[in-house]
C-alpha cells in the first residue's frame, strides 16, 4: 500500500504497525491461552519510502470472536505514526473478497459509503493493495481506542 497526505502526495516517513490473528483466529497473546500459533507472531512493522509505499509479507487472519462473541471478519489491525502527527491513528484492514464482512459488527458501525476506505483489494493473486489516506477525500476511516 501506500500512505497518501491530504493532497493526495506520498508521506515518505510514516511507520506502519500491524497486529493480527492467525489464519485460525489466534492471537499470539499471554491471554490467548495454550491454544495460540508460538510460530506466529502477528506484529510487524514497515516505514514508508520515497513513495509512500510500505508491505508487509503475512497470512490471511482468521475470524476472531468479536462484541458479544460473534465472529468478526477477518482483518488486520493497523497503527500509523507519521511527522506532524501528535497520536499515531487507528484502522483495520478487512479484505474484499471476504464473504463474511456482511457480519462483522465493526465495519457495521463505519458509513456503506466510507467502508471502502478500509478495505483492501486483491491486487494479484495471493496479494492485496490497502491504501491509507490521512486526510482528505476518501480519507481512511481511523477508530478512536
């Protein structure tokens, strides 16, 4: 992806965080319990180049229990540190081709019309293109926590 100012030019220094499930929905957390992935982490981190361009390498999540136990869709949670920018902000990234955002009480509180924001498109095969725009038209949509 790519993290875009509000003019639409490339933030060539922002640093992107992710955190995420396993493809069985297992967090690598103390509280997860015995039944997490050791193997798996679920964290990284990538900073920007002169394009605004970062990726990460990493597996599709699995459903995680979501607001009352309901499975949520698969997705990546997204922090995003950039100059200028007092508190790194907020996302998730959902997947476009998931049958299962229909039911995820999350992106049910984002806009119809803004979800595209924090969806990510298949781009070839086995890969996505997720794009954060700081501020603007077709501004990501970023959580308070």
């Amino acid at each position: 992806g790519h993290v875009l100012d509000g003019d639409g030019n490339a933030v060539p220094d922002a640093m992107i965080e992710i955190w995420q499930a396993d493809s069985a929905g297992r967090f690598a957390h103390p509280l997860q319990g015995g039944g997490a992935n050791a193997a798996f982490k679920g964290f990284a981190r990538a900073d920007t180049d002169s394009e605004g361009a970062f990726a990460f390498e990493t597996i599709k999540p699995g459903r995680v229990p979501g607001p009352g136990g309901e499975p949520q869709a698969p997705h990546i949670l997204v922090a995003v540190f950039a100059r200028g920018m007092l508190r790194h902000l907020y996302t998730r990234v959902y997947f476009d081709d998931e049958a299962s955002n229909v039911d995820d009480a999350i992106l049910a509180l984002v806009p119809a019309d803004r979800r595209k924001s924090i969806t990510a498109t298949r781009d070839l095969p086995g890969s996505y293109q997720f794009d954060i725009r700081l501020q603007g038209t077709d501004e990501t949509v970023f959580f308070d926590l």
